[in-house]
C-alpha cells in the first residue's frame, strides 16, 4: 500500500513538471522577443489625483521574420524594433 501511495505521488510529480514545462512552451507573453521589452506598471491619476494600479502594454505585433540563415519565422516584435531595422521582414 505504501510503495503504491509513493508511485502514484511520483508519477503526479513527474506529470506536474512535464505540464510546467509544456506550459511554459505554449504560453505567449507579452514580451519582445528582440529587445525583451515587458509590460511596466503604473498608476491611472484622477483630476483629484485619486491612483489606481494600471499597467502599460508594450505595441507588440506578429510579424513574419526572415533569419539569417534564409528560414521564416512569425514572431512578437515591439514597433520600436520594427522601425529601428533590428529585424528584417519577410517578403
């Protein structure tokens, strides 16, 4: 009974890490994946200077790239990137 409560925890253990992973793998963040840019926090700032927590989202939008070794890849950019030339797009 004991070595059957000890394999059944192992096994939710191992099925608890392999969920993390694949979750970490599948989720899209809000994040550049050029520069690293993250949403910020802030304050919304009332006429009577009452706060209330916000954040500020970077514009970040899905475009095709082109690497360098000739392949395509659709990707996060921020605009900032886009306009500095940091990536190159996909025709």
């Amino acid at each position: 009974m004991i070595l059957m409560l000890a394999l059944l925890s192992f096994f939710g253990y191992i099925k608890s890490t392999l969920w993390s992973y694949f979750q970490l793998e599948l989720s899209m963040a809000r994040i550049c994946e050029v520069c690293g840019k993250k949403p910020m926090a802030g304050n919304y700032v009332s006429h009577a200077h009452n706060r209330a927590p916000r954040r500020f989202m970077p514009n970040l939008q899905n475009v095709r790239v082109q690497l360098a070794s000739g392949a395509t890849k659709s990707m996060l950019v921020c605009t900032n990137c886009i306009k500095s030339g940091k990536i190159r797009k996909a025709a």
